[in-house]
C-alpha cells in the first residue's frame, strides 16, 4: 500500500523525477567507467612494467632480496620448473643467474648487471627481445654472445659484432672473466635497464661463474597478472618444499606500487565528491517535495495516516529513486564501458608521457564486479542514509499546522 | 695577596686545555702515520698468503705485493693455479686490474670499487683508498693503556667535512712503535661495519709487523679474510717501471 503510494508520489513530477533519476543514472555511469579506465590503465602499467623483465613474480632464495648475492642460488632450477609449469595459472617460467660485473670495450669501462637467461624459455616472460633496436635476440644456441642496452652500448661505444670484456667475481671466490661478441642493443625505454643491464646465455654464465646447474631466481608469468596474484598460495607452498619464497609483482617493483596507491587515492577523493555531490542534489530535490508537500501531508494525518507512515512513505520514494537510477546507471555504465573496452580508448598525443610506465596510448577499460558495482552502490547507500533527514523532518509534523501551512 | 695568586694560578690552570696540561701524550696523527710507515715504509715488498673463509668453503691465494709511497701498489696473485697472474695496480688516482685469460688491463669504474676484491671480505676501495685515513680523516686519541709490554693507543679518525669517503668512522689500534693492532670500521650511522684484528705480531723484513691479520663483516660472522704477511723487505729501491700499465700486462719481474 505505501510502496504504491510512494511510486504513484515521484511520477506526480515527471520532470523532477526524470532529472534525480538522471543524476543518479550519470553518477554511477561515470564513476563504473573512470573505475574500470583506472583499472585497466592500471593493470596494462603492471603487466607492462612487469613483462620488461621482471616477470608476474618471482621464486627467489631467501633473503636474496635484501642481499643479491650470486652465491644465494636455486640449485637445479630446472625440476622446481617443470613443477611451476604444472600449475594451471602458471603459462612461462624462465631461470636467471645475475650479479654484478666491469664491462670493458678497450679503455672504456662500466660497471653492470649481468643477466644469464634461458633464450628459449625467457622470452616467455620478459619482451625484453622485442624491444631490440639493432641486432637480435639471444638464440637457444648462442654461446658467447650478449644483448646490452642502448645507454651502455653508446657508453662503451659498442656497435654489433664488437667483442666485450667482461670481469666479475665467480660463485667460488675465483676470477670470472670472458670475451663476449655483441648480438644485439635493446631500448626497453627504461633508462636504469638501458645503461645497466646485459644479457647472456645462462649456461655460458653458469661455466663463466662457476655456476653450473644454478640460477638465483626463476621468474614466473601467466595470462594475466590477476591469475598469478591468485595462485601465490600455491606458488609460496611449491617455493617453501624447495626452501625458497616467491615475491609477488609488489615486491618486484615497489615503486609502480606506490605510485599505483598514490594516483588511487587521489581518484577515491573525487569519486567520494562526486557522490556528495549527486546525494546532495537528490536530497536538496527530496526536501524541497516534502516542503511543497506539507499541506497534503497535513490532510493525510487528519484522515488518520500517523506520521510515522508518512515517513515511511517518503523514504520509499527515495528508495525508488535510488534503486531505479543505479540499475539505469550500472546498466548504462557497464554498456558503454564494455563498448569501450572492446574498441579501446585512445590518448592522441599522450604517448611520451605513457611510455615512461611502457604504456600504450590506447587504453582498454577492466571492467569487473568491483568496478561495476562499487560506484552504483556507494551512491545509492549515500542517498538511502540521507533519506533520514526528510523522514526525521516529517514526522515532526503536527496535522493542523501542516495543512495551514501554504 | 699571596692567596689571591695561588688562587689565579690554580684557574689559569683548570683552564689550560688538556692536550697542553699533558704533553707527554703521543699526537694521534704521528702514530697513525707510523703505523703507516710500519705497514709500508717508503717502499715494501712482500709474500701474502689470503685466505678466504666462507661458510660452505673456504680457500687461500699467494700474492706478491709491491708498494711505493703512500699512493703506488701493485698486487700481483701467484698461486693457486686458477688465480695466478691475476693483478691489481693502483696508482694515485687510478685502479687498474689484469686478467691473465682476457690478457687485458682493465680500468676499474668508479662504481665498482665498493665489489669485493678478488672474492674477499677487501673491497678494491680498501686498496685505492688505503691512505684516505692519513689525509681525509682528522684524528684524535681516544686511550692508551699498557699491554703486554707495550702501550696501545686507541685513536678515532673521522672523516674531514665533505672528504669523499667510504667509512663514517674507523677506530685504529696501534703500539707505540707504530704496530697496527685492529681497525673498526663504521658506516655513516656510526654502526659497526666490519673489524679488522691483528692475530699475530711477529719480526718480519727487521722490523715488529702485524704478521696476521682478520678482516671480519660484523653482520655475517661465518665470514672472514685473513692475510698472512710471510716475508717482507722494507725501504727498498724498486725500479720505476713496476707501476706502469705495461708492467701490469707484461710482469718484466
């Protein structure tokens, strides 16, 4: 009977209801799509960043992280992978040795991180070689042969095919020393990887540094970087038989993270006052009807309705407004957002400010429980709180001197 | 009258700084430079056998070392087979290595100078910065107190305002005829890095020498480096060659 009366009520101003409704409607419309925008420039930032090098996460040997020392290692890398491979979230897995070394060409000489890699299996992880500007990549039956970056080559002065010294300390205290050919120069755009970083063949690294059979970190990657973030469990169990841990993509590049947190409590402060905002106008139209309304309000008292259901009456209407206009908006959120996901979203001139996190300037939306329903939700649950103002406001009305009221 | 001057004596001497009212006490700087004298001389050479305790292995190299002056070493590794020929020379600015394998003379970037020394608890810092405590630190006696026969000196040597070093802080042993006893070396917290003690002292080359000594990192007690001084000849005439870049690559000793 009051659920009746209260949607015959918000039809009796059809050009007031149509505006709350689209409020509603638009609110929660915009906050589903810069949501799942937000998450999906997110997760290509992780997976791109984490798709260089570095992998979805890593399987390390304890306490590598604090201290990289090569002597820290995995020993046969290759059992503890084929069991990683085995899991259903798990698509590459690839084994590294690395440590520091003096890179020479002639008088000229640098300091670097070396890379020993699987060719066959790192390029199920990292797109490091497609990333190679001149040369190419590291081939399963390389031997003495490593890709360095732009920034080291040019600080070398190294070009394709020019021999590199290498000297560095092996795994048994002894010199580590070899001449490599250089294959390729790779420009990931990352300046620290660019100056820093080679790589070479893990099984030459392994005879170079007296390594053999040995890695200090296998790297593991999925689909997507959801799937391996949920299977953590899995991966942490697996590491701890062999006695080692597993670092997630958090772990891995702690400074994305941050940023991640940063920019995402910028945008919860003004999806919160977009929320205010709309509850305000929804609530300011709801008070306003009430007002005109206290004549009415009066004669139905005096016909015997108590102002408790009067009340009640009123907050069901907002009720409709709220539940009406979140389903137009979840449905024309996820609609519009699903659209744009498919075709993708581009950013016409926002490339070089992209490509420092290694994003494309087309971006897909992620659209997921989460972001279709957190913004429709928060926004309804605001205006069905604030419908205490009016009900409290109308059940202080006493029936004489409402229907004298204008 | 006479009180009033007794009285003005006994505060002109409260207030006559310490160092004054004491000069019996060694110079802080004159000891660590005769500990410096006493480890090198004007020139030294020497046999060193490195040993190098990990917790899963352990192993020693014999190296040959020759100095000149505070600044010229050269170091050049004999034994065993799979390290010999390895050298390291460092001149004033400058540290350079040689790798028997790749037959080449590398110059040692800036960067690399804090890695480990030829697998060692020494960084190549230890080497090119060996004299950096002489000239970069400024130096002050902390204690002195008599053992075994001869008096120790405890001095503090902190790093001169914007000198480019490693340490924070490094606390030196030494004897009164400039013998080193140990070195604590701090970080720029002033925490315990690593400590170096002398094991042994003994007669080498004429002269009371810190024969062993041990180099330990303080968080890693598995660690540790021990250099055995067995024989050494001081204030000798080198011949100017040896500290070239040619010599490094072609040994003409």
């Amino acid at each position: 009977m009051l659920a009746a009366l209260a949607w015959r009520n918000i039809w009796r101003q059809p050009h007031r209801t149509v505006l709350s409704l689209s409020s509603i409607a638009l609110a929660g419309t915009i906050t589903i799509f810069l949501l799942a925008l937000q998450q999906g420039a997110y997760g290509t930032m992780k997976e791109n960043v984490l798709h260089l090098i570095d992998g979805f996460a890593q399987i390390q040997p304890r306490g590598y992280a604090s201290d990289p020392d090569l002597r820290k290692t995995i020993a046969k890398p290759g059992a503890l992978m084929a069991k990683l491979d085995a899991l259903p979230a798990v698509t590459a897995s690839a084994p590294r040795a690395t440590t520091y070394v003096i890179l020479s060409n002639g008088t000229r000489s640098y300091g670097a991180a070396v890379f020993g890699v699987d060719p066959a299996r790192e390029i199920g992880i990292s797109n490091l070689g497609t990333t190679i500007t001149n040369g190419r990549y590291l081939k399963p039956e390389d031997k003495g042969v490593v890709v360095v970056g732009t920034g080291l080559a040019r600080n070398l002065k190294l070009a394709i095919g020019d021999k590199l010294t290498m000297l560095g300390s092996a795994r048994d205290g002894t010199v580590a020393a070899d001449v490599l050919g250089v294959a390729g120069i790779f420009s990931t755009g990352a300046p620290e990887l660019d100056r820093q970083v080679v790589e070479m063949p893990l099984v030459r690294f392994q005879s170079d540094f007296a390594a053999e059979d040995r890695a200090n970190t296998i790297a593991v990657s999925g689909q997507r970087l959801a799937d391996i973030q949920a299977s953590l469990r899995a991966l942490g169990e697996l590491a701890q038989k062999h006695g080692l841990v597993v670092r997630d993509w958090t772990e891995l590049e702690p400074a994305l993270h941050d940023v991640i947190l940063l920019d995402a409590s910028f945008s919860i402060l003004l999806y919160v006052s977009l929320i205010v905002i709309v509850v305000f106008i929804i609530l300011n139209t709801l008070l306003m009807s009430v007002l005109e309304r206290t004549h009415e309000f009066g004669m139905l008292m005096a016909i015997g309705m108590r102002p408790a259901q009067i009340g009640r009456m009123v907050w069901l209407e907002l009720l409709f407004l709220a539940g009406v206009g979140t389903t137009i908006g979840i449905t024309l959120g996820v609609g519009i957002t699903s659209w744009v996901a498919r075709v993708g979203l581009p950013f016409p001139g926002a490339e070089a400010l992209f490509s420092q996190w290694h994003m494309p300037s087309t971006l897909y939306p992620q659209i997921d429980l989460t972001s279709a329903l957190a913004g429709p939700m928060a926004i309804a649950l605001s205006i069905v709180v604030a419908g205490i103002v009016p009900y409290v406001r109308v059940r202080r009305l006493q029936p004489v001197s409402a229907m004298r009221a204008a | 009258m006479r009180a009033r001057a007794a009285i003005l004596v006994a505060i002109a001497f409260a207030l006559t700084p310490p160092s004054l009212g004491r000069a019996a006490r060694p110079d802080a700087d004159a000891l660590l430079r005769a500990a410096y004298d006493n480890w090198r001389a004007k020139s030294s050479t020497s046999d060193i056998t490195m040993t190098v305790h990990r917790p899963d292995w352990e192993r020693s190299m014999e190296m040959k070392a020759w100095t000149r002056g505070d600044e010229d070493a050269l170091v050049r590794f004999v034994a065993p087979a799979k390290d010999a020929g390895n050298a390291t020379l460092k001149t004033r600015d400058e540290t350079w290595v040689f790798n028997p394998k790749l037959n080449q003379v590398i110059k040692l970037p800036a960067s690399m100078l804090a890695q480990s020394w030829m697998g060692s608890d020494f960084s190549y810092n230890d080497l090119s910065k060996a004299d950096d405590i002489l000239v970069k630190y400024t130096h002050r006696l902390l204690s002195s107190e008599k053992a075994n026969g001869h008096m120790v000196y405890t001095i503090e040597a902190i790093p001169k305002p914007d000198a480019p070093v490693v340490w924070g802080k490094q606390i030196v042993k030494v004897r009164e005829d400039g013998v080193m006893l140990g070195e604590t070396y701090y970080d720029q917290d002033m925490k315990i890095v690593r400590q170096m003690v002398t094991d042994r002292v003994g007669p080498i080359g004429g002269r009371d020498y810190p024969v062993v000594m041990t180099m330990r990192p303080v968080d890693e007690p598995q660690k540790w480096t021990r250099i055995e001084t067995k024989s050494a000849q001081f204030n000798i005439t080198l011949p100017a060659y040896l500290f070239t870049l040619s010599n490094l690559q072609n040994p003409r000793d």
